[in-house]
C-alpha cells in the first residue's frame, strides 16, 4: 500500500502487567473517559469529547448519521488484518513484510486491491516502552514520529 494513500488512527495502549489498565485501584490512574475536566499529565483533558464529557455533540452525531447514506453497503468491505505482537518496526516502511501480508493473505482472497483501501485503523504500541510520558523523548512520541514519517 502506498503510504500517501494510508490514513489511520493511531490508539496508544496502556497495560499495567497482570492487572487491568482499567482499574484505578491496581494502576493507580483514571481512565481518561473517567477524568471528566481533571487533565491527565497536567495538559490533555479527560473526556472523549471536549469539555470532559463522554457525550457525543449533538452536531458530531448528526454528522456521522448524515455521512451514512452516501457509504455504499453493498460494496463496502471491513477487512480485519489484525496480527498480534506486532511491533510498530513492522509497519514503518510501504515495502515491509506486512503490507503484503496484508495485500496476499487478506485482501486478494476477497478480490480487494491495495487502490481499493481508502482508511486503515491501526493500532500500535510499543512491546518495550523505557521513556514514559510527558517526556518530549517519550516511547510514544518516538513510535507516533516513525509510523508518520518513515
């Protein structure tokens, strides 16, 4: 796939060893969807919408339903190339190993094409993160800079 036709989301993932990263009580941090107006690192609101909140805008939600006729159903396909411990060195490069995995074993079997591919959600974490956030050196950062500009 051609890297100027890939657009994704990147989701940073937390895990607390055997714990669950959800449990304030084993990880000691709030879930971001729980910090409501507290800032997490003293600098990004919580909340999945702004102000804290958890409720979709009534215009964002009006405008996702409004897009929803104009996606063709009949012909839309959600391929799901998941493939775990996958570390983010992988992905980093449109030549690399995966990108045709993905193309051989994914989207050729249902007749798909890599010119078909119109978004990508990838989801990329760090297998051994050293420097945390807010550091400006931060394993994330460093991930987030390789997988937009190779």
């Amino acid at each position: 796939m051609a890297r100027s036709a890939l657009r994704f989301i990147l989701a940073l993932v937390l895990s607390a060893g055997s714990g669950s990263a959800l449990d304030v009580s084993v990880t000691g941090f709030i879930p971001i969807n729980d910090l409501g107006l507290r800032l997490y690192l003293n600098q990004f609101q919580g909340g999945l919408y702004p102000n804290g909140s958890n409720q979709v805008p009534a215009a964002h939600l009006l405008a996702g339903l409004a897009a929803d006729g104009i996606v063709n159903h009949t012909t839309l396909a959600i391929v799901d190339s998941a493939m775990g411990g996958q570390a983010a060195n992988v992905w980093v490069s449109p030549s690399a190993s995966n990108y045709n995995r993905v193309r051989d074993e994914q989207l050729t079997p249902l007749g798909l094409t890599e010119a078909q591919v119109q978004a990508i959600w990838l989801k990329q974490a760090d297998i051994q993160p050293t420097v945390a956030l807010p550091n400006t050196n931060a394993d994330a950062y460093v991930l987030e800079r390789a997988l937009i500009d190779p």
